[in-house]
C-alpha cells in the first residue's frame, strides 16, 4: 500500500513541478511574444518613417495655417518696399528730365562764343555766371548814357526847332531833338521836292557826333518829307545836342 500511495505522491508532484515549469514556459514564451512584437513594431516604424511622421506632419500643417497672418504681413511689407522704390526711381527721372529741359534753355541762351569749346555742364554753367556779369555792366554802362543824354537835353528845350528858309513850295525845314527809349530821336521835316538836302550827310553827321543810328524810316506827309531817325550813344562820350542840332540845321537850310 504504501509504495503506491508514494508512487502517487511522487507521481503528483512531478506533475505539479511539470504545471510549473509549463506555466514558467508559457510566461517566458508570452515575454518572448511580446518583445518580439515590440521588435517588430520598431521595425515596422524604422521601415515606414512616413507613419511616425504622419502625426507630426498634422501638427506642422496646423502650425502652417497659424502661421499665415505672419507670412501675409511680410508678403505686405515686401510690396509696399517696392512700391515705394518704384516710385523713387519715377521721381528720380523726371527730375533728371526737368534738370536736362533746364540745361538745354540755359545753353540756347549763351552766345556761341562763350560756349564754343566747352562741353561739360559745369563749363556752361560757369560761362552762364559770366555772362550774366557782362550784362549786367552793359546794363549799368546804358543806363549812365541814357542820365548824361537825359541831361544833355534838358540843358536845351526839349522841343528845341529850327526853321530855315523856304524852299520854292514855300515849305519850311526843321530839325528836332527829342529823348528817345534807346537815345535820342531825331526828326528832320524837309520840303518834298527839296533837292537841297541829303540824307546820307544827315547820316554822316549824326555818326560824327558820336551816336549810331539804330533806325530810319522816311514818311510823307502834305508836301513834306518828315525823316526819323533813332539813335544811340555809342561811345561814353558825352553828346552835345546843341551842337548836333546846328549842324543838321545847316543841312536844311
């Protein structure tokens, strides 16, 4: 009896051992299961980066979209840096335009001879600034002709006329002297068919008293014939009017 109630035992304790070491088994060979499928899920994402990046490749589109009112703004400010370049280089050409339209009159208005030669602006300017200063001594040299004329009248009548002898027409010549806007404006009345008297001496005389005729037209008017002529100082000399006046009287006579 008891061998058997031992060979029982035994019998039953190698199998309990037997479910031991079965269930230590299971539970290695589950470990095993599970580590291999993390290994294979490593694996998985190693081979297929794109699915661990799928999420994040999510997120950055939402932080694309968030981000858009920055990159609107910039956009913005690019174009309005360009505009305004735009409008610079628009503001710089009709500037340069104007200069161009500027320098061209100015360079019509100089004498040849202050420019002949002379190629740069700043030449042209600068004979400009020259030119400028001889006009103005011309002008100041005029205007002390026109104060000594001015006097040189005055000391005589203004009017002052001389009568000479009658012709057959019974037409009397005359000489008068007035102030004139260039000099002196000198009217010289002669009977029509007055054969007597010459214009080209008038001329002379009028040159020879230091003046230069600028103009001279002949009228008639009845049975005269009215010559006017207008003159200028030409030389700084001052003119004696009275003198002038005798001489062409003589002329009428």
């Amino acid at each position: 009896m008891f061998p058997f109630q031992r060979s029982c035992e035994l019998s039953f304790k190698i199998s309990d051992e037997g479910d031991q070491n079965e269930q230590t088994n299971n539970e290695d060979q589950i470990t095993l299961d599970n580590n291999a499928f993390v290994g294979l899920n490593n694996d998985s994402n190693n081979a297929n980066p794109g699915r661990g990046r799928g999420r994040g490749r999510g997120r950055g589109r939402i932080l694309s979209s968030s981000s858009l009112a920055g990159t609107s703004s910039n956009t913005n400010t690019n174009n309005d840096e360009h505009e305004r370049k735009i409008i610079h280089r628009e503001y710089e050409r009709q500037r340069r335009q104007e200069m161009a339209t500027l320098y061209n009159s100015l360079r019509s208005n100089l004498p040849p001879e202050y420019i002949q030669g002379k190629r740069s602006i700043s030449d042209h300017v600068e004979e400009a600034i020259n030119y400028i200063k001889h006009l103005k001594s011309n002008v100041k040299e005029l205007e002390e002709k026109k104060d000594q004329l001015k006097q040189s009248v005055e000391s005589t009548s203004s009017t002052s006329e001389f009568s000479g002898s009658s012709n057959s027409a019974g037409v009397v010549g005359s000489v008068v002297i007035r102030q004139s806007m260039v000099g002196l404006q000198i009217d010289i009345s002669v009977g029509y068919e007055d054969e007597g008297f010459s214009l080209s001496s008038a001329l002379q005389v009028v040159n020879d008293e230091g003046l230069e005729v600028v103009s001279c037209t002949s009228t008639k008017f009845n049975d005269k014939l009215i010559h006017n002529l207008q003159c200028q100082v030409r030389n700084t000399i001052s003119i004696d009017v009275n003198r002038l006046q005798q001489r062409l009287s003589d002329l009428v006579s």
